[in-house]
C-alpha cells in the first residue's frame, strides 16, 4: 500500500471530504483501512513514529456518511477499530495511536 502523505501536501485540497490526520506513535507501521458497509478498503500505510492525512471520498464514508477506519500493525492480526463518526462540516478527525491501542484516543477539530 502508499505511504500516507504528510498533511503538508493535502492541505491545498478542496473539494468534498473528510480529512483524519493519523499521529503514529507507535513503533509499528499502521495500516490504515476505511470501512464501508462491512467491507475493509486499504487506504495506505503510517510509518512508525510518523503521521500522516488520508482525504476520505464520500465512497469511503458508511451510508449514514460517518467514518470508520481500522489501524492495523503491518505484517500483524492486531487491530484498532475507530468507532463510527460523523465529522461536523468543516473539521477533521484526529486520530492519534499509541503502542498501547487502549491509550489512543481520537475527537475532531476545526480545519
């Protein structure tokens, strides 16, 4: 999968999305999945230590149009699944992943 790109190349984007802005802390490589009617669709990669902003289409968002992402540990079965959310017009989720999943934490912010 690509490597996420850093929230310096994607913030000249408009056009209708959600932005989640992905703060690895962790010492894996995270995938990243978004979550559409049950089925799992790979977004990309956030290197260990390294964050990263995935622009999500609205064919990525549940039919209700909340988000729902899946960070995986590269190359392991252990996962964090993000609870479903609606993201207010105009914000962002942030999404912030610690070695420990039970500690991450994710909430939105304005843009």
């Amino acid at each position: 999968p690509a490597t996420i790109p850093a929230a310096s190349l994607t913030a000249t984007l408009t056009a209708p999305r959600q932005i989640v802005r992905i703060y690895n802390h962790s010492w894996d490589n995270l995938e990243i999945s978004a979550i559409r009617n049950g089925s799992r669709r790979i977004l990309g990669v956030v290197s260990a230590a390294q964050e990263g902003t995935i622009v999500l289409s609205d064919d990525m968002l549940d039919v209700d149009g909340r988000v729902q992402l899946v960070a995986r540990i590269e190359g392991k079965q252990r996962e964090l699944l993000m609870q479903p959310m609606r993201v207010p017009t105009g914000n962002y989720i942030s999404w912030s992943l610690e070695h420990d999943f039970s500690t991450s934490s994710v909430a939105t912010y304005p843009l």
